[in-house]
C-alpha cells in the first residue's frame, strides 16, 4: 500500500524557495535586483545553495517576500518580475497558524515526503488485522503533512480535525501515539471530546484573528474568489490551503508563511551550502530620503555599524569578507599617478561617506567625516605579459583585501598595467559604506580620468555571514 501511493520523488523535485527579508520595501528591492544581477551573472549557481545560504546565514527583518521556481534563470527572472512585500505582518509575536486537517480521502498518489513514507507504512501495519484502509491513509498523509511542516519550523498555533483527520491531529498534537490514532481512524472509532474539534477551519480562539488557518487535505480545485496559497495578502480572512496532492503546494505554503513573518525552513530539508550572496543594503537614511550631506564633526554609531565593526574587530580580518568591489580593464596606457590620485581625492570629496572613519576616543566608538581626501591609490607591479582578465583578477583580489576599520576610510583603489591595457578596481566595505553605489563610483572616477569606454564593468558583492 505504501509503495503503490507514494510517487517516486524526492525532495529535488520539489520547486525551490528563495526566502528574502529587509527593513523596509526599499531595500528588499534592491536586495532582489542584487540577488537577480547574481543569479544571471552565475546561472549555475545550485539553487539549494541559495536557498540554504538565505535561510541560514541571514537576519530576519520584517518586509519580506519569496519567490518559487525550479531553476536559477527562473528564479532570477521571478526576482526581477517580483513586487515584494509593501508591509510588515500583521501578525501578533507567537500566534501560530491553525492547522485543520479536514479528512478526506487520500489521493491517488502524494509526494514522497519522508515523514509521509513513514506515516503510510504504519498505517500499513494498523490495517494488517482489517479495518478501513482508505481510512487509515487518509489519517496517515495529513499526519505526515503536518509532520514534515513541524520538522520545517512551523509552530502552530493549534491543531484541527475533521473524520479521519482528528486522529491525526490527535497524534500531531501529542495527545495519542501514531499507531493507536491510525488504528482508531481504521476502526471508524468515534473521536473522543476535545479530539474532534472546529471540523472546518473556524480558529478555536477568536482572540488570535491574525493567525492564518491552514487547511490540509486532498482538496478540490479553488472556485473563483476563494483563498489560494501565495499572495492572498495579510488581511485575507479565508484559509490557506495545502493540497497533499500537490507537491509544489508544500512550496507555496512555506512561501506565503515565510511573507508573513514566520521564520519557517523554506529550504524544505533539502541540503546545500553556504556560499557567497549579495548582502543586505545598510542604509543612514530614512527609507525615500535624501543622502544626508556632511554632519558633526563626530557622531554616534547605528546599532547596524556597531555590529558589524564589532564583529569583524573581533574576528581581525575577517572585514575582506563583507567588502563589495568593482572593477574595470580599459585600454591604453595607464595615466600618470598624479592623474589618478587627482581624481581619487574628487571622488572622495563629492561622496563625504568615502572620508568617514570610526575610532574609540576614550573606549567609546564615534563615527567623524575627515575634511580632506586621505585614500591614496594602490599601484599594483606592471605585469608586461597579462591580458585584460588577468589584470582583471589582480586589481580584484587585491581590492578585496581585509580594510583596517579603525581610524581608516573604508575605501581602496587599486590600479595595474599591463602590455595593451590597464585595469582599475575600487573596494569598499559595504555594511558601512551602503550609501554609495560602487559601480557608479567607478564611472565618475572613469570619466574624471578620462578613459575609453571599457569592457564590461563587473561587480563582486561578498555573503554576510551570520555574525556571532
């Protein structure tokens, strides 16, 4: 029985889930445009290893939004396409969502979720001595549905059923053990008080209406206006709905739980690593407001700049990992080194966060804006034999380099020449310095050289790591 019904798929087959999250709608749409420009820039990129990098090595933040798609050019198309979310949840801290399992019969055939594999080969067992199995199967895929959705975070709020499914609720919620509830639904036994409860998705505690009801089963298709999973907004009063039929509804309802502020696995248990991603935009500005002009002479530090220079203080060096760097090759001879420190120290005055420097007078941190330009260019050894993507890589890696923190500007400039062309490349270090667009950096410090037009300007944001 429980090999006829399950299908033979794996987690792989199911869609993937790209869990984002920011301060405000703001920034979560330039985090979107960052992932997308990655995504197309490295369209090999395994879309596990984005989504278990998403889900693992970020911060929670109230706006969010997640797309679903099964490849990584779908997914950065759906990024791009993508509205995101315009307001936080509305949901109160701790209110789960209601999971009603309205007991219907099991369809033909359900995803081959582990935790259902294991529930049907029980109900296998319950129904060896008789009993109804369509019963007992019915019982046994919501209890696995309900089963994979604990093992990815979902804490409801209550657990429901109706028929067959207040046996697996009962056994979901720990009232009785799986076999003993798989027998009873098998036996047609009648549920005892308190088992069968709200059998069609009312919440059995009106003073929560901002918990979402969850409605599990082998559920018809949607008529026009009612609830589907995805999209329905914060307010929607209608239940969600998870049709075990359907694997890429597994997908789905962890997206929508996700965009309203449940911290949920959306990796759905599949493995990946943690590789590098485009970080979260740090801003010093209300969100819509204009780039703030030189202030005080000294000021205190953000809660997000303490933490951060903290952080990478503590781990000494550890700052080359959340640096953002640009890079461009141009053709010719490099211009002299004056030329270049000239229009080094213009970009510095134009753009006051590029002399902003953080130090601990008196063992507490002040961020202060020097008057003068004081970053001088680097000017790497000419390389006679290297094209243009060896220059490329050099001026990179060397931009990238771990920046000081203290009493420094969080800015580099590394230049190098070669036979035919000259690269050039900025660094700067992004959680800190998240007001100045680096690629648009190098197109004023281009221009104020006055070179050619170059070969592709190339980006390289760095992950941001967890911090401790």
């Amino acid at each position: 029985m429980a090999e006829s019904l399950v299908r033979p798929t794996t987690l792989a087959d199911l869609p993937r889930v790209l869990a984002l999250s920011a301060r405000d709608p703001e920034a979560l749409a330039v985090l979107r445009h960052r992932l997308a420009d990655r995504l197309e820039r490295e369209p090999g990129t395994a879309p596990d290893d984005i989504a278990r990098t998403l889900h693992a090595g970020r911060e929670r933040f109230p706006c969010r939004d997640a797309v679903i798609g099964c490849d990584t050019a779908e997914l950065a198309l759906l990024l791009r396409e993508s509205d995101g979310a315009n307001t936080p949840p509305v949901r109160e801290p701790g209110a789960g969502p209601f999971l009603v399992l309205d007991g219907t019969p099991a369809p033909a055939s359900v995803p081959g979720l582990p935790e259902t594999a294991e529930a049907l080969r029980r109900a296998e067992d319950a129904c060896r001595d008789g009993g109804d199995a369509t019963a007992a199967r019915a019982a046994a895929v919501q209890y696995g549905a309900v089963a994979w959705l604990l093992a990815r975070g979902v804490t409801p709020h209550a657990v429901h059923g109706h028929g067959a499914g207040a046996w697996a609720a009962a056994a979901a919620r720990g009232d009785l053990p799986l076999s003993a509830a798989l027998r009873a639904a098998a036996e047609h036994a009648t549920p005892p008080p308190g088992v069968q409860e709200n059998p069609m998705g009312t919440p059995a505690h009106p003073e929560q209406p901002t918990a979402p009801v969850v409605l599990i089963g082998s559920l018809p298709p949607c008529t026009t206006g009612e609830s589907v999973i995805g999209g329905t907004g914060h307010a929607d009063p209608l239940p969600l709905r998870l049709d075990t039929a359907d694997g890429t509804a597994y997908a789905r309802l962890l997206a929508e739980l996700w965009r309203r502020g449940f911290d949920v696995d959306t990796t759905l248990g599949r493995d990946g690593r943690r590789i590098r991603l485009p970080g979260h935009p740090f801003r010093r500005r209300e969100p819509g407001g204009a780039e703030p002009a030189d202030g005080p002479a000294t000021r205190a530090l953000t809660p997000f700049e303490q933490r951060w220079l903290f952080y990478d203080l503590v781990r000494h060096g550890s700052s080359g990992d959340h640096n953002v760097t640009v890079e461009t090759v141009l053709p010719g001879p490099l211009p002299a080194p004056a030329e270049i420190a000239a229009a080094l120290d213009e970009i510095q005055h134009r753009h006051p966060v590029l002399r902003t420097v953080f130090s601990d007078p008196a063992g507490r941190w002040r961020a202060r804006t020097l008057p003068t330009a004081t970053v001088r260019p680097t000017h790497l050894a000419t390389d006679p034999d290297a094209g243009p993507e060896q220059l490329r890589a050099a001026v990179r890696d060397a931009a990238r380099q771990p920046l000081r923190l203290r009493d420094e500007p969080l800015l580099r400039c590394c230049v190098r020449a070669g036979p035919a062309h000259w690269a050039l490349s900025l660094g700067l270090y992004e959680p800190l310095s998240a007001t100045a667009d680096p690629r648009l950096l190098l197109d004023e410090l281009r221009a104020l050289l006055g070179a050619e037009a170059p070969a592709p300007t190339t980006a390289t944001p760095i992950a941001e790591p967890e911090p401790a």
